[in-house]
C-alpha cells in the first residue's frame, strides 16, 4: 500500500528552524513538512514544542533561524494576517471569535464585502452559507454565534479560516470541546477538505482520533524533532513511548485494582439526596466516601459540571439536601464548600482556575491564604516552602517558583491547581476534567496523582470525557445522561463497555434506587 | 488553621528542581518608565526654570518649589494610593473627586458653620469619606453594578451634596489643627507628610499581609479567585470604602490648606489625575498586579509636570503640554512602541 501512495507532493517545508525564549530553546533544529491532501498530526508532550512550532508557521512568533518554504518558495510571515494571506490558516483550540455577533459577521469580520451603500449584507449572508455548506453545515447564518454549540462555532471557525483561500489549515487541539458525534463530523469534514487538496495539520491529545484522521505523524520532544512517521507504520505503544522518552509498562502498569481492596472507609463521608437544580441537573443521590475515586461519567452535556458545580455552591441547589460527616451542610458558596472540605479543579483552566499574572507561588497559596482570611497572611517564606514542596512533588516544570503562571504550559498549570487545593488539605477533591488538552505523561501523572491522594484518605469525584481514563481511576461511575444520574457502577461492573451500555440504556438493575 | 493536613505526596516522576525564585523583577522593570518620565522633567527645570530647585527656610519651614511640590503631592498620593487598589481588583472609582468636595463640605460646615470642635468636623469628614466609599463598594461588590456606573452616580451626587452641605457660602475653617494640617508644623508641609505616610502604610500593609495578594488575584481572575475560595465582594468592597477614605483625607488636607472648602471646585477632574497616576505607575485598568510605588511615581510626575508648566505657560493652556507628556510616558510604557520605535536604531546598529 505504501508504493501505491507515492509522497503527495509538499506544501510547507521547514528546514532547521531555530527558536529560543528566555531561558528556553522551544525549538532546535526542526524539520516539519506537510503535504497537500495529508492530515498530518504534531504530537508530543508538554513542552515539546508543538505550540511554538504552531506559532512560527503561523507568523504568531517569528523563528531565530532556519528556512520556511512554502510550494518552493522562502516566505517568512511576520504576523498571523500575513500567514492567512499566504494561505496558511488557522483554527485555534479556544475557538477565536466573538460570541455576540452573527455566524455570518463572524466569518466576515473584518473582510465584509461592501457595496455602494456600505456593508453587502446580502452577499455576506449568500457567502456564509456557502462557506459552510462545503463543511456540510446548514444553518441560520444570521443568528447569534454564542446559540450554537462548541462544536458548531468550531465549524464556524474553520469556516472562516477555509475563507481565505488557504492551502494549509492548522486545527490546533479542535476536539477538545467536542462530544463523540461532533468529532465524528468534524473529521468528515477534515476529510473532504483533504480530498480537495488542503494539506492539514492536526494538533490533538485523543490517540484514537489521531490514528482515526491522520496520515502522518511529526513527534516532537523537548524542542527536538523526533521523528517523522506514517501513521500506519507506527504502533500507538511505540508512539507514545517516543512522545515520552519512557518506556509504556511504566505507565500502563498502574490500576486502581491492584490495593482497591484495602480502601473502605467507615459510611460515606459526604452524602448527597435529591439535590437538583431546575433547568440545570435533575435531582440526584450520590454517596462519596473516603478513599474512593468514584467517576462521573456521560456525554458532554449530561450534566455531570453541572453536578461539580452543585456539590462545590457555585450554584444554588433548588431541593435536596447534603450530609457531611452525617451532619447537614449548606453548601451554598465555594467558600462554604471549602470549609466543609471541599476542593474543585475546574473543567476550564484558563477562565477558571488560574490567575494568569500571578507567580506559580501565588497561585499555589491562595486556597490556603483565602481560608486564613484577608487580613491574616501566611508568611513569605512558609509560601516560598509550600511552593517549592509541591513544584517537586508534582513535577511541575517551571524555572522558578515566582515565574508567571500563564507561561506555564497546560500540563503543568493543571498541577499548579492542584497543589493550590493540595496545600489546603482537602477531604474530598471534585476534578472535571483534569487531564484535558494536556500531553500523555502530564495526564499519567495525574492519574497517579488522584490514586495516591485516594490511597491516604481523601475522597475524589473523577470528571472525565475519556472512558479509558474513568475506567482506569474509579472505584465506582455515576454515569449521566441528559442532566441526570441514570446509573451507578460498582468496582467490578466497571468497564467502557457498561458505562457505554448505561448511557444508551439507562440503569443496570443496582442503581434503580438512584431514580427519584 | 493548624488543622489543615497537607498529604504527603512521593514525587512524581522527572520532577525537575526548581530554582529559587527571582523575586518580582518585571514589576521593578515597571517602575523604570515612570522613573525615567519624572527624571527627564526634572532635567528640563533644571535648565531651562531658573531657580527651580532652590529651597529655603522662612520661619523654621523649608520653602522652594520642590517644597512646594512635596506638599501638592500629598492629595495627589492619597488619591492615587485609593485609586491603584481600585484598578487592581479590575474596577475604577470615578468619585474620588466629588469625595474630596464632600469631605471639605462636611468640615468646613461642621468646623465654622456649626461651630463644632475642629476633631469632630476632621473626623465626621472622615467618616463620611469612608462611607461614601463603602456605598460605591457595595454597589460594585454586593450588587454587582458595573464599577464605572456605579461611581459615576456618586460622582454626580457627591459634589451636588457637598453643594447641599456647604451652601452658596464660602465657610472658612481656622483653628490650630487646621493650620497643622495645611501648613508646616514639622518643617515640611503635613499635606506631603500625610500622603507619603499613607502610600507607605498602604505599601506596608498590602504587602506584609495577604491584601495584596487577594487584591491581585480578584482582579486578576475573579471566577478563578472565587472558586478558590477567596471572598472577592469583601475584598472588592474594602478597596472602594479605602479609596473613599483616601479622598476624604486629601479632601480635608486641601480644605485646610486653603482655609476652606469651595465644594463647586475643590477635586474638580481630580479622579482622572489619580487614574493617569495609578496607570503610569504600572497598574493596569484591567485588574490584577498593582504597584503602589508606581502610582507615587505617577502622582509626583503630574504634579511636577503640572508646577513645571505653570510656572512657563498661562494656566489657560497648561492641560495641552500635561496631555503631551502623560502621552510620552504612556509610549514610552507601550512595548508595542518600543519595539517599532526602536527597530530602525537596532537595524542601523547591526
């Protein structure tokens, strides 16, 4: 097969491409083709330099050396409207558009065809249309972006990308937002802009949807290039264990089943009857005790932020009640929540989880500097200890602690929010989605993270869109479907397959009590 | 919070080991702007306003142009201080001017109208003060109404009800703590004393407890901050009654340096002043880190920059050359500036 499919011809080359930050070479000595008609997926691990690469190519940063092609030709694009001019488009993971305004004005922003008397209104609207049809999407294009879904804004996005009249189109993590279905039509589309001729690089954590969609595979690893593969050619174990540089048993290894055994707390530590919020999550009943990961598992959309932000006081139950410890807990702010124990990391980072300005070392005190109140304060060098303890217990991977958080990468600004609730001392952590969009080792850490945390007594609610990850981490799985609780696993049902058979059929016989 | 057990975690693996952290050297490099802006107007008075530096001693008080722009700096300061911890929880006070009115209104009625002993007059003004910025905090933080909405209603009202307060008649105040407050007791004007002494312990105190920490993670990411469990009304709530009372203090400090409060005048346009000061010394209008000696920074910088004009043009003009340095500085803190500024320089030294 690989004789019958000769190297499609190439689109963009980058030869030796240089490019250092303060303090770091994100990028040296990188190769990177990619050819018309290919998908061609950049994977590596945190700070491999998949992002800067990204940046580069498009004109977001400019290289320090090193050669850019492109059909041939040197170009060297000193901004993201020059690379777009160049052809070379992009489509960001937080999709970049204005929420308020129109599909139609979205795509057109700041490109609106005009007529004698201003604005084509009508050829805006026929164009959008058109635009989208070739994605095979068919939808009112004058009404407001922010009333469709993730999934459908996404389209938008590549929609207005495919507008000008790229040749190279870069999906940077696209799927992250999107549920199973979604994905399904987005790689129907990346397909047919395939056959078009586009060439398309595919920048995505899901394993399974990179060996779904791509043709070709560039690894990189600490700025380095590792190598570059067709997908058929290269095993996911071999994948993954030059994405991380460590061997696979290290990391397949590991189950929760090996010790569950020996974690039975004495009655549940917090306990949950018919709380509910109308228009938000049906009215549920859940027991959490110590030393137990029990997942949450669904669809996007299921309900089951909905039922973090219920258990955490972000929003208001409306019927219901919690028990903690047996005794009753109004838990109706986070600062509530936080006394009784609580601790949640939030499914979005950037909005809701860190303080982007603030060092690392503010970031991780502030649970704990907020529970001692505004005008007591934890001393400088207690902060400085805590800071440090956690930057090497987590691994997280920073030049020093008074480093700016948002220069972080995902992986490890995801650990730095941990260690902001770890600090504090939590009895019972809510992560949602704790290993989105960041790279396979940083996600394995995790895990290990939450099975050791379990290990010594803490109680942990595992949100996750990956079933192999639920899988893998939970005690027990709430499964939920349209924002309600529609059954509970125990340790030994517990498999993709059954938490795939509850969301489509409902309750296994054991969870009927949890029906209101 | 003794009771707060922190797991004990193996280190996961390739935990690299993180360096001692460098401090806060971006928010020093911040500070290099307005430093410079200040330097080169004090250069410019050198040559070219005779005279300017020469300070003297009339009676036991030091007098002189720098005197005299140590004791301007004073409201500024205060104003400016209130202002920064505004800013840094990502609001803005657009009232601080009418405060300033409503503070001398309360104490020139109270002092001469009333008759009553001039600490009573000081301290009602005061109060005051730190109320009506507490009726801005609890709009802003309990009711959520937009920060610029919200002062902008005191900001009407306030001078309307210093107007109220004081009447159509121009109240003197007198008395020996009066002439403390607006004159030079200790050698040096009180006024400067008082509002330096304000920066350093607003200085102190939001950085020796977790204030400014609070203050710059509500700002800087106030659903992040909530979920941390970090009580943002109150913090959001404290920093608009503390520019309150900020305001009344420079208000009382103007009233008794002026022997009386015109409550039509008195803080006219002041709040942009206090904005310009906050924002040349490094505090964004979006919230977050803040720099209180940045806003001193700022503050003396107009004051100097507003003596130094007047000093060589008829008051009428003054603002025009003021808009066209606070523009330079403002450049000169752009990055964006600096860079395409400076790239013809760099290509011809290369």
């Amino acid at each position: 097969m690989g004789t019958r499919m000769p190297d499609s011809v190439s689109l963009l080359q980058l030869r030796n491409v240089q490019k250092a930050f303060p303090g770091v070479v994100a990028l040296d000595d990188v190769d990177f083709t990619a050819r018309r008609g290919e998908v061609h997926a950049l994977m590596g691990e945190n700070g491999a330099g998949k992002s800067t690469l990204i940046k580069v190519l498009t004109g977001a940063c400019r290289r320090d050396g090193g050669q850019m092609l492109l059909d041939g030709k040197p170009i060297d694009p000193r901004s993201p409207m020059e690379a777009q001019r160049l052809g070379i488009s992009t489509v960001y993971q937080e999709v970049n558009l204005v929420p308020t305004l129109s599909v139609a004005e979205n795509i057109f922003l700041g490109r609106q065809p005009r007529n004698w008397r201003g604005i084509d209104w009508g050829q805006i609207h026929r164009r959008a249309e058109q635009a989208l049809a070739r994605l095979n999407l068919s939808i009112d294009v004058s009404r407001q972006l922010s009333g469709y879904s993730i999934a459908i804004q996404q389209m938008v996005a590549i929609a207005r990308a495919l507008d000008f009249e790229a040749k190279l189109l870069v999906l940077d993590e696209p799927t992250s937002s999107l549920d199973a279905g979604e994905v399904r039509q987005l790689f129907a589309v990346m397909r047919k802009l395939k056959g078009d001729g586009l060439g398309i690089i595919f920048v995505s954590h899901f394993l399974d949807q990179v060996y779904d969609i791509s043709n070709r595979i560039t690894v990189l690893r600490n700025g380095k290039l590792v190598g570059e593969y067709r997908t058929a050619d290269l095993p996911r174990g071999q994948l993954i264990a030059r994405m991380m540089g460590r061997e696979l048993a290290e990391f397949e290894g590991q189950s929760h089943r090996a010790n569950a055994g020996e974690r039975q707390g004495a009655g549940p530590m917090l306990s949950v009857r018919g709380l509910g919020r109308v228009g938000s999550m049906q009215p549920f009943d859940l027991d959490l005790c110590q030393g137990e990961v029990v997942g949450l598992a669904g669809l996007l959309g299921s309900g089951r932020t909905e039922t973090a932000r219920l258990l955490f006081g972000i929003d208001q139950a409306d019927s219901g009640e919690v028990r903690i410890n047996s005794g009753e807990a109004r838990l109706n702010s986070p600062r509530a929540a936080i006394r009784h124990g609580l601790a949640f990391c939030p499914e979005d980072r950037k909005t809701s989880g860190i303080i982007p300005e603030l060092s690392v070392r503010e970031n991780i005190v502030l649970a704990l500097q907020a529970r001692k109140g505004i005008f007591k304060s934890l001393p400088r060098k207690q902060q400085d200890e805590i800071a440090q303890r956690y930057i090497r217990a987590l691994g997280i991977s920073t030049p020093h602690a008074e480093q700016a958080i948002k220069n972080l990468s995902g992986g490890n600004q995801q650990k730095a929010i941990l260690a902001r609730w770890l600090a504090s001392g939590p009895r019972l952590l809510i992560l949602d989605e704790p290993t989105r969009g960041i790279d396979v080792g940083a996600k394995a850490d995790i895990q290990k993270l939450t099975l050791a945390l379990v290990e010594q007594g803490m109680a942990v609610v595992f949100i996750s869109s990956e079933l192999e990850e639920v899988v893998r981490v939970s005690d027990r799985v709430a499964v939920l479907r349209d924002r309600a609780i529609v059954g509970e696993l125990g340790r030994e049902q517990i498999s993709e397959q059954a938490i795939m058979k509850t969301i489509a059929e409902g309750a296994p016989a054991r969870a009927a009590e949890a029906a209101p | 919070m003794t009771d707060v057990q922190t797991p004990t975690i193996e280190p996961l693996a390739s935990s690299p080991a993180a360096g001692r952290g460098r401090g806060r050297s971006s928010q020093w490099t911040k500070l290099l702007w307005p430093l410079l802006g200040l330097a080169l107007l004090l250069l410019v008075d050198l040559v070219w306003v005779p005279n300017f530096f020469r300070i003297g001693v009339t009676e036991g008080r030091l007098t002189g142009t720098p005197i005299e722009i140590f004791r301007w700096s004073g409201p500024e300061v205060l104003l400016a201080v209130g202002m920064t911890l505004v800013l840094a929880t990502g609001g803005v006070d657009l009232s601080v001017g009418a405060i300033m009115a409503l503070s001398g209104a309360v104490t020139a009625k109270l002092a001469a109208g009333l008759q009553w002993p001039p600490w009573g007059a000081v301290l009602s003004a005061l109060g005051a003060s730190a109320a009506a910025g507490a009726w801005n905090g609890a709009l802003v933080a309990l009711l959520d109404i937009q920060p610029i909405v919200a002062t902008l209603v005191l900001m009407v009202a306030g001078r309307g009800i210093a107007e109220l307060i004081s009447g159509a008649a121009h109240l003197k105040v007198s008395g020996t703590l009066f002439s403390a407050l607006g004159g030079s007791p200790l050698g040096i004007p009180t006024e400067g004393l008082v509002g330096f002494g304000m920066f350093a312990a607003a200085a102190a105190f939001t950085r020796l407890t977790s204030t400014g920490l609070l203050i710059e993670a509500t700002g800087g990411n106030r659903t992040a901050s909530r979920f941390a469990g970090v009580n943002v009304r109150a913090v959001t709530f404290l920093a608009y009654a503390f520019s309150g009372l900020c305001a009344g203090l420079a208000g009382l400090l103007q009233t008794a340096d002026l022997h009386g409060a015109d409550a039509s005048k008195m803080g006219l346009y002041w709040e942009l002043d206090a904005i310009l000061a906050a924002v040349i010394g490094g505090t964004a209008l979006t919230g977050g880190r803040f720099s209180l000696l940045g806003a001193v920074l700022g503050a003396v910088l107009i004051v100097t920059l507003t003596t130094t004009i007047q000093t060589k043009v008829p008051v009428e003009y003054a603002l025009v050359p003021k808009a066209v340095v606070v523009l330079v500085v403002c450049l000169l803190q752009s990055e964006t500036f600096r860079q395409n500024a400076l790239a013809p320089l760099r290509r011809r030294a290369a």
